[in-house]
C-alpha cells in the first residue's frame, strides 16, 4: 500500500505499468513467500524437524519463484510480465530477498543453495540488488539485518 501511495504522487519513474493481469499472475506467485521466509528464518535450532519443515516450506516457495522467473518468453530480469519493466512488486519482493540472504548465510547456516538449486532466483536478486535504487537503501549491512531477525523475544 505504501509503494501505491508513493508511486501514484511520485510518478518518476513510474513502476505500476503493467496490465493488471501481468501483475496478478507475478503477485501470486509470491503469495506465501514472506510468512515462510520469516518462519524459517526465525526458528531455532537449526536442522531440528520443525525446522526441516519450515525450510521445506519455504524451498517450495522459492521453487514457484524460480520457474516463474525461468518460464518460457520471458526476456528480462524482473517479476511482471516479460520481465522487461521493474515494478512495484519487485519493489516489495527486493528488501524479503535481502533479509532472507543475509540470514540464509549468517543466522541459518546456508541451510539453502541460492545459486545451485535456484539459479534464476539467484540472478534475480543479483540484479536487483545491484540497483542504485537498491543500493542506496542498504547502507547499514548485513549486520542490522541480522540483529532485527534475531531480536524478536
């Protein structure tokens, strides 16, 4: 609601060009993606059953991102659509992408292979997060990341 807002009043550059169709089918995908994320992320200790079951939770979530983002036509890097246009949905989806990265490798053991299971995730979140955009917006480090999902009691 909050990157609406702002892309309705600040419209350089404008990010909600595609169709609605476009944007339901890329939104679905991601449905889920954040409360398994945040379950797997958050559960301790690591490599217990319920923690294999959060991980397999959320694997099957990145599973759906991966083939998306590999499915037949498209010709760019981003969610919507062909993957040309970067949209609010990537804008939403980047920060999730960051904080599951830096916990994957510092709070969960790299319980993940980003690059060998899901390589067009992993190109993905390369290009987005080489964005100034992206850049300009990370300058505190992983280390803040990893304090905010670890201080949570």
């Amino acid at each position: 609601v909050i990157a609406q807002y702002l892309d309705f009043f600040f419209k350089d550059p404008e990010l909600a060009v595609a169709s609605a169709g476009e944007m339901e089918k890329a939104s679905a995908v991601l449905d889920g993606f954040f409360p398994a994320m945040a379950k797997f992320t958050k559960h301790s200790p690591n490599g217990d059953e319920e923690d294999k079951e959060k991980q397999a939770a959320l694997e099957e979530k990145l599973q759906g991102l991966e083939d998306h983002l590999g499915a037949d036509g498209r010709t760019g890097s981003y969610l919507v659509g062909n993957g040309e246009q970067f949209t609010l949905l990537d804008c939403s989806l980047a920060p999730k992408l960051y904080a599951m990265d830096v916990c994957l490798g510092q709070i969960k053991d790299n319980a993940i292979d980003l690059a060998g299971k899901y390589p067009n995730l992993r190109k993905y979140m390369d290009d987005v997060f080489a964005r100034p955009s992206f850049q300009s917006t990370v300058e505190y480090g992983p280390e803040t990341v990893v304090w905010g999902w670890t201080s949570y009691h």
